[in-house]
C-alpha cells in the first residue's frame, strides 16, 4: 500500500472515530437531558404500596408533571424558591416527593388530600371532608412472607371523589392507623397515604418518625409507567434463574 492510501486509511479511520465518539456524547447528553427534565427512573424498596406497586418494580416517573423544584434536580441545588412551570397535582396520583423531615429521602405515596382538605380514617375507611370513601371488598391479596408462607390479605377498590380507583389492603384490622383524628391539610400542602394501609409510614403519621404534610416544593414527579419487575427473592449471583423471576405480566403497565 502506498504512502498515500496509508494516509487516507487513517484519515478514514480517525474520521470514524470522531464520528462514535460525537454520537457517544450526544447520546449521553440526551439521557442526562431526559434524566433530568423529562422521566427518572425509580425502583420500589418496600411494600408500602402493594398490590398496587410490588418490591422489585422499576418505573418512570415524569419530572414535568407538576414543573420543577431545587428537589427535581440531582443534588437539590439551590437555584430559586418554590416551582418553576408548576402545574397542580390531581387526587389520586401516584407521587414520588422528598421526604419532609430530611428533603434527601425519596418516598412514593398516593397523593389523598388536597390544600384545604380535611382527611380522617374511621374504622379503617378513608373519610374526605366528612364523607366516607366508596369502598368496596374484592378477593382476597395473596400475599408471600419472608418464610415463604402464603396468607391472604382482605383486599378492597376505593373510589376517590373525582373517579379515581385504585386497591387497597387492610392487613391489621383495627392498628392505630385505621382510626386516626382530623388532619386538615394546609395551604401549599398535600397528604399522602400508602395502598398497603398498615404497612405504610405515610402522611398519618406526624413528627420524626412519620412524613406529615408534604410540601409542594418537595414533589418530585408522577410515577406513570411500571416498565419493569422481578421477583424480590431474585439474586444477583443467580442469573440463570432470572428469566423465571421476572414478572412478565408486570411488564411496561401504566401506573393508577
């Protein structure tokens, strides 16, 4: 090969390069660009949410639905006050926020009470400015223990004022959170409560232990689409099993 095809096959190939390289960095520009601004990804840690939301679920949550706070961003820098491009949050969302009482902690709950709201559970029934929520029995969640027993949890269908119906467990009839005083939600405030009602630290609960109103500046997003989940019990170390754990049925479902 002469000396002049030798340059020209590393012109060639140099050009090349550049050009992986420039569509590497688009490529990662474009995921910061969508990490940040449009859809973050999440998984579920505990069972605060089940049946709706499983351990071992991976979702996306939409950063644009109630515009942007200090806490949208990685590392909450502190570049303005309250939320830019804000858009109120409807009842029943599936939320994801910070955490009141250390604004670090990632949380997701549904979004039950409004500003102005009065939210009080009675007997295990969700009351909304003194009137009961429809409520209705279903079969029974079945539900696997770190034994690996099975037991059967009593199941229900709320219908929130608006249309809004999700499902719900009752796992302890009669715990400390099924009768609860009057909460009255504040000004820039929401309340948030877990689907899996006794095993749930939700905005019930107040003080250093609990979550409280949770600030409008603290949401984060609305979990919209469950585009992944595996078993709980799936291991690392174990992947020939994992075409077996993953939850085929659970796969890219819209999130209620």
């Amino acid at each position: 090969m002469t000396s002049e095809a030798n340059a020209k096959a590393k012109e060639t190939e140099g050009g090349g390069l550049k050009d992986s390289l420039r569509v590497i960095v688009h490529a990662l520009i474009l995921a910061v660009f969508v990490r940040v601004f449009l859809y973050q990804p999440f998984n579920i840690p505990s069972g605060s949410m089940i049946p709706t939301l499983l351990v071992g679920d991976f979702l996306f949550v939409s950063k644009f639905s109630y515009g942007y706070s200090k806490y949208s961003f990685p590392w909450s820098p502190n570049l303005f006050s309250g939320r830019i491009l804000s858009s109120e949050p409807k009842r029943g969302d599936v939320v994801v926020f910070k955490l009141p009482r250390d604004n670090s902690t990632d949380y997701i709950k549904r979004l039950i009470g409004l500003p102005g709201d009065k939210i009080q559970m009675i007997n295990g029934s969700l009351h909304i400015n003194g009137k009961a929520v429809e409520r209705r029995r279903i079969a029974d969640f079945e539900m696997s223990e770190e034994s690996g027993r099975q037991s059967r949890v009593p199941r229900y269908i709320e219908s929130l004022p608006g249309g809004v119906s999700y499902e719900t467990l009752d796992l302890i009839q009669g715990s400390e959170a099924d009768n609860t005083d009057v909460f009255q939600v504040p000004a820039g405030h929401y309340f948030m409560m877990g689907d899996n009602r006794d095993n749930s630290t939700d905005s019930r609960f107040m003080g250093f232990r609990g979550v409280g109103y949770v600030p409008q500046e603290n949401l984060i997003g609305r979990a919209v689409i469950l585009f992944f989940s595996i078993d709980e019990s799936a291991s690392l170390f174990a992947p020939w099993r994992w075409p077996f754990e993953i939850r085929y049925r659970r796969l890219i479902n819209l999130i209620h």
